[in-house]
C-alpha cells in the first residue's frame, strides 16, 4: 500500500540503552516520547551479555573508554541491562500514556524472555539477523510480527533471512528496514533508495518495509516515506550530550516532535486531487486566474 492519509507510517522512538541503566530515566522518557513527541512506539533492547559476548570480549576495555559504564565491555552492557520484570514495568508503563512497547533483542534468552512479555513485535538488530537459532525460536513460539533490520549485511544473507520467513510461512509478518549502521552516518551513507529496491524485491510478500535511521536531523526520514517506508524508526535522548555510543545519531524531544509531525503531515499531502479544481482553489480561481478581457472602444464622437 502507498504510503498517504489512509496508511501513515508508524513513528518508532529507539530508547534502546540511552535510558543509563536508570528505570526511572527509562519512564521519564516513555512519558516524554509518548505525551510530548507523540510518536506511535517506544522500543528498547534486551541482551544476556554473557550469552552474547566470548570470555575474551566480556573481558576487554570498551572500545571507547568515555563511553564505557564498567571496568569492562561486559560490565558496561551488564549496567545498561533491565531485568525482564523491568521491562514489563516499562510496558505497563506504555500501556497508561498510550504509546506500544517494543523491543529489539540480541541472544536467544533475551528472545525467549521478551516473547514471555507478549509484545505488539519484536526486533532483530542488524548484528543479530543472521542468528537463525534464535530466529527460528521466535517463529516457532512467538506469534507476532518481527522486524528485521538490514544494516551490515550482504545481500546472499539479506536473501536467506527471507527464505528462512518464507518456508515458515511467516513472510507477512515480516518487516524489513533499510539501514546503514554508523552512529552517526553520513548523507552519502544514508542510501535511501534501498527503501525503492526493497519494496520491488519484497514488497509484494513482506509485511513491510521501514527505515532505521542513525543519522543527523530528519529530512531523510520524510523522504524515506515518500520512497514507501512505512515505519520509521530513530533513536531517542533526552541529552545528546550524555556519555554512550548511541545519543550522538539520537534525537532529542523536540527533534522527535517535529519527525512525527512532519511526517503525518507529508503523509496527508502525499495524494492526487480529487477534482480538477479543489474547493479551497475556488475564491482564489474567481479572484486571480487570468481570463480574457474585453477590448476597450475608442469613443467615435470624440
């Protein structure tokens, strides 16, 4: 379906971990994102650092040192972490202002434990969409839809991903996002006509496709609805200025207010008119279109 009035896209603020490993910071910002940006989902993440990291990676430094919220990466994602009871205060929390809890989750326990929750969908991170144990749980045991994004992957894999929808069964309940993982990412990077290429290889079988977008303001995200995406989803801050990888490509609530007006704006004005001549065109037509005008004549007795 177009993109228009009748199917506006689906505005998607990624808390993800830029809550601090705070409840309190988390629902603060589910309020904010709901009751000031309007936007129609609130999503997080969910990991089990010691199933998803090696030995030796939970041991390391973080990459970046003034990012890092432990002695090391494993300390660091563990103090970012919400127990699975958070999150199901978090989506209590979702249900009072109004706005759908969603949550994108990175190892099979993870999966398992979000699955538990019942969300309205699920998603897979660009590094996990390869994970085809735990993509195969969740089409086995979770029966909502899941949302897969496509950044840093080749298209052999982009295929398998959908193939392994398809002998399932489950290709409608699949969402694909265009994406380019960068944080954040240039303009020349941010290739929108990928949106335009997945619709004509999927668009016919895929539930959807969406856009995730880890770049600087929002004119991309109003074009990629004009290219057909119909979720648009950015990471959310209250402070681009607070220490972490994702706040620096996250927008903060007044540029989330303005990505969820723009874009129900351009989605009302994205029609044909519906008559040659609209109603509101009418007063302005009688005042100001050109018409012929009648010659004047000379007067023949002067």
């Amino acid at each position: 379906m177009e993109i228009g009035p009748e199917n506006v896209p689906r505005i998607v603020a990624e808390i993800g971990c830029n809550h601090r490993g705070e409840v309190e910071t988390a629902k603060e910002m589910i309020e904010v994102a709901a009751r000031f940006c309007g936007v129609d989902v609130v999503k997080f993440q969910k990991r089990c650092p010691k199933e998803l990291l090696t030995p030796e990676q939970y041991a390391a430094p973080h990459p970046v040192p003034a990012n890092s919220y432990g002695r090391t990466y494993g300390e660091h994602r563990e103090a970012l972490e919400f127990d699975v009871e958070v999150h199901r205060q978090l989506a209590a929390v979702c249900d009072e202002v109004g706005v759908t809890y969603a949550c994108s989750v990175w190892d099979l326990t993870s999966a398992r434990e979000i699955a538990s929750l019942g969300p309205a969908y699920i998603k897979i991170p660009s590094a996990c969409n390869t994970h085809f144990e735990m993509l195969g749980w969740l089409l086995d045991h979770y029966e909502g839809p899941l949302h897969v994004s496509l950044g840093m992957t080749t298209r052999k894999e982009e295929e398998r991903i959908v193939e392994f929808f398809r002998a399932r069964g489950r290709t409608e309940d699949l969402v694909l996002y265009a994406c380019t993982s960068g944080y954040p990412v240039p303009p020349e990077d941010i290739c929108l006509r990928e949106i335009t290429r997945l619709r004509g290889a999927y668009g016919h079988e895929v539930g959807a496709i969406g856009f995730s977008g880890h770049h600087l303001g929002i004119a991309p995200d109003i074009a990629a609805i004009t290219l057909g995406a119909s979720w648009v989803e950015r990471h959310f801050t209250l402070n681009r200025a607070w220490k972490g990888t994702d706040h620096a490509a996250s927008l903060e609530p007044d540029g989330m207010r303005r990505l969820a007006r723009d874009i129900r704006n351009v989605a009302k004005a994205l029609t044909y008119k519906s008559e040659a001549i609209l109603p509101i065109e009418v007063d302005q037509r009688d005042k100001l279109k050109w018409r012929p005008r009648p010659r004047l004549v000379e007067n023949e007795a002067a």
